[in-house]
C-alpha cells in the first residue's frame, strides 16, 4: 500500500529534485565522486526515472534477534560478510491490473562489525541491467530508533541509486542477494542514461 496520501506529494517532489541535484553537483565536482576525473567535465547530470509517490511505500519490519550471516559477491570477485537484520514486507498496488501488484519482501543488512547503524537493501528487480545498472542498486535507512517486529517504516524507491561501481570499475561494491531479487519491475530512482 502506498502512504503517498499521508504526505505532501508537491513538497515531497521538491526535496527528492534538491536531493538529486545536490548529488549531480557532488558527482559533477567532488574529489570522492565515482565520476573518473578527465569525465567530469562532460558529465551532465544522473538518469533518473520520473518521482512516483506510488513507489514509497509502507513497509513492515520482522526483527531478526538472532541475524543470519549473509555472504555478498562483489563486483571483484570478493565475498563481504553482512547481517540480515530486518525483513521488510511492502505492498505494491498501482491500482492497474496490467501491472505486477502484490506483496514483496527484501532483507536490510549491516555490515558484521560494532556500532553498525543504518540499514543496507541492495536490490535487483526486473529493469536490473535493462534500464538500471546490471548489478543491482541500492537504498539505505536510518531508522530513528531500533526497529520491533510490526514496526512500520518507509522505503522509497524514488531513492534507490547505482553504487560507485556503475561508474567505475575502480569500486568494489557488494551484489544484492538472491532473496533481495524482486520479480517486479520498480522503475523508480536512478537508472542508467
């Protein structure tokens, strides 16, 4: 189910715009873009599908007591030790038959190290390496407190973004897990121009 009726869609469209252009101008310019320096100067900006409220979603969280260690490749061959943490269970109801509606899962991970806070959800789906980079791309959330089971939180695939390693192959980044592939298509986020 969408929460985008419990927002302010105008303003939301305006902080998701400042937010990619603040990341356009890091990219365009910042010594620790991903954006190999002699491209800089042609780079013109990101690739993003269109803002779609229908894409930010209210997710339930199950709390993982006891966090299974799950192993990500990564794009050079390495394999990275993370936590599941959390399964996030969300409804996708764009009101159109047509399209995939129902009910998805994705795991949020942590790295397998202290004081580890954000939440990790790298994820494949069905523009993977059609309209979006072929590894997979990425969210992150920082919950304000500890999430519990039945906790509800929001994911937003308008932010969903390439990792470093879609730019340049001088990034190592970790691939999403199989159970983090969803049979769905989210053209929602950053996509590959």
């Amino acid at each position: 189910m969408s929460d985008a009726d419990a927002i302010d869609v105008d303003r939301w469209r305006e902080e998701l715009e400042a937010k990619r252009a603040e990341k356009d101008e890091f990219f365009a310019t910042h010594q620790q873009s991903p954006i190999p320096p002699g491209e800089r100067d042609d780079f013109d900006g990101l690739d993003y599908f269109e803002p779609d409220p229908d894409y930010r979603v209210t997710a339930t969280a199950t709390v993982h007591d006891d966090p299974a260690v799950v192993l990500m490749d990564t794009t050079a061959g390495r394999e990275m030790r993370y936590l599941r943490v959390v399964t996030l269970e969300f409804d996708l109801d764009r009101g159109d038959e047509d399209l995939e509606n129902g009910t998805y899962e994705l795991g949020a991970y942590r790295l397998e190290r202290p004081n580890e806070e954000g939440l990790f959800i790298p994820f494949r789906d069905k523009t993977t390496g059609q309209q979006t980079y072929e590894g997979g791309r990425y969210m992150e959330l920082a919950p304000e407190r500890d999430l519990e089971d039945g906790d509800e939180i929001v994911l937003d695939f308008n932010l969903a973004y390439n990792p470093f390693c879609a730019f340049s192959d001088t990034f190592d980044c970790p691939l999403p897990p199989e159970e983090n592939w969803l049979e769905v298509a989210i053209p929602a986020g950053e996509r590959m121009g």
